[in-house]
C-alpha cells in the first residue's frame, strides 16, 4: 500500500502556481499512477487541510536535442492542483514564496 509520501513527490513553484495562491490553489507533481482520490487523501494526511477539488494533468516528455543522430526526451510526468476550502489554512511549504 502506497503512503502520502508516495503519491506526492514534490511541489511545483513556478509564477502560475505562485499566482494562484491567493485563491488557495497548490500544484504537486504526483505519481503517475494515482487518482484524484488518493491525491485528495495524500494532501490532507501531509498538510492538514480541507481539498474540496483536484485536477490532474499527465505531462508528456519533451524531445530534446543530443547532438547527432539519437533524439534524447525528458520524462513524462503528473501534475496535480488542488484546491483547498475558504476556511482551510494555507500550506506553509508556499508561504515564502510568493
């Protein structure tokens, strides 16, 4: 059985998610392999919050240039933003951040 820490690996910081903050909405990569649901339960378990909506996103891997003759690619990955209540506290892991 899979832990939180499983299903979340890491939190994605870019001006979008930074943006989005003051609407309470957080970005995660996640494991390719989970559902929403376990996302949901994962977010909760870790941070202490109330999730009332996630979406997922799987991120196809970009081609990249190795020089000649084998074209390289980047790993495809999964994306997830969740969205936390209005009463919920904000996550401190983006606090500083933005």
């Amino acid at each position: 059985m899979k832990t939180a820490y499983d299903v979340i690996i890491r939190p994605i910081i870019t001006e979008q998610s930074m943006e989005d903050l003051d609407i309470k909405k957080y970005a995660f990569e996640v494991a390719k392999d989970a559902n929403k649901i376990e996302i949901k339960k994962a977010i909760e378990e870790i941070f202490g919050v109330k999730v009332i909506k996630v979406t997922t996103i799987n991120m196809m891997g970009k081609a990249k240039r190795t020089g000649a003759y084998p074209m390289g690619k980047t790993a495809s990955w999964k994306k997830a933003v969740v969205k936390l209540s209005a009463d919920s506290k904000n996550i401190e892991l983006f606090e500083g951040m933005a």
